[in-house]
C-alpha cells in the first residue's frame, strides 16, 4: 500500500490555481479527476500522488463526476480507481464516455486475460507472456498465419499502450492488471461469449 495524504491536507478550501479560477478541488484532486476522465483507469502503483488525493478528496471528485453522469468506482486492495456511466435508472442520461471499438481478437483477449486473472489468488500479481497469449488465441485463427500474427500484435499493443491491461514485466513478458475484471462484468462476459 501507498502512503496516503491526510484528509485534513484537502479539508481546506482549495487556493485559485490561476487568477479567475473557481474550481473548489486542489491541484493533485483536479489532475487525479483528470486521470480518471481521460482514463482508462488511475493507477494508484503508478500515480502514487493522484491516488492520495483521490482517496483524500474522493466525495468531492464523485460529486464532480456526478456532474458529468458519471460513477467513481474504487478498488482499494488493487490500488486502482476508473470511471463508468452512472446507473440513472429511468432517467435518460447522456453517455460522457468515449467508447473504443474493439475487435474480436481485442475482446477475446480480453476475456482470456479476466479469465487468467480471476484463476489466481487476489493478492497475487499475474504475469504471463506473449506466446502463451498467443497460443490461446490461436483457436480463433481464421486466415493465414502472417494475417493472424499482424491482427495478433496490433491488439497486443492496444492492451499495453491504449487500454493499459499490460504492463510490461519483461522481455515479452507483462503483468495484467487487476482493473480487467472490472472492465468487463459477468453480464459482458455472458454477451460477449454468445460471439
């Protein structure tokens, strides 16, 4: 665990950052709901001074997110924290999320990395790497080799440099982050098995 600004550094009004400014969080609060908006996720590992502020000021930053139809969603063991559509009920809100297409072979890594994630212990860091992803997805090959293998890296790159699943651990070795088995739910994994 991280260590953790106090709640009494945040309990004071936040000074203007600029001359008309009117924003009420303090700086680190602002850029951690920043980090969250922009997203994926906010990785308390990584951004040890973000996830301080966020777990100091995070009735302030929910609220700010509420603002804009939107849930803050903490995993506190993990160290991580992400953003989702608000669940509003009847109330027709509009969606503040940009959505990112995914291929097939995007999703069913996906699946496979929740899958390998949710057969270990909480605690334990999972690290696997790249051919025995590979080798998983090969069921899936439709096409030549060299096809399959291009589609196959181009998603690899998207889960280490857009979505952040993977973080290298290695050489072709990464750590799959703990955030997978939130992204996708029980009831996402039942749809998207039907493909």
């Amino acid at each position: 665990m991280t260590e953790h600004a106090s709640t009494d550094e945040f309990a004071a009004a936040a000074p203007a950052l600029w001359p008309a400014d009117t924003g009420t969080l303090h700086d680190q609060s602002r850029r951690a709901l920043l980090e969250l908006i922009k997203g994926p996720y906010l990785s308390g590992q990584r951004r040890p001074q973000l996830w301080s502020a966020l777990l100091a000021d995070q009735d302030a930053i929910r609220s700010a997110l509420h603002n804009l139809f939107l849930d803050l969603v903490i995993d506190p063991v993990d160290e991580f924290a992400f953003v989702k559509k608000a669940q509003t009920g009847d109330f027709d809100a509009p969606s503040a999320l940009r959505r990112e297409p995914l291929t097939l072979l995007d999703t069913i890594m996906i699946l496979i990395l929740r899958q390998m994630l949710l057969a270990t212990g909480r605690s334990e860091r999972v690290i696997v790497g790249k051919e025995e992803i590979y080798e998983q997805l090969t069921v899936y090959r439709t096409g030549d080799e060299v096809a399959f293998q291009r589609n196959f890296n181009g998603s690899w790159s998207r889960m280490v440099d857009r979505f952040r699943f993977l973080a290298r651990a290695g050489e072709n070795r990464v750590e799959i982050s703990p955030v997978v088995k939130f992204i996708v739910d029980e009831d996402q994994v039942r749809a998207l098995s039907k493909v």
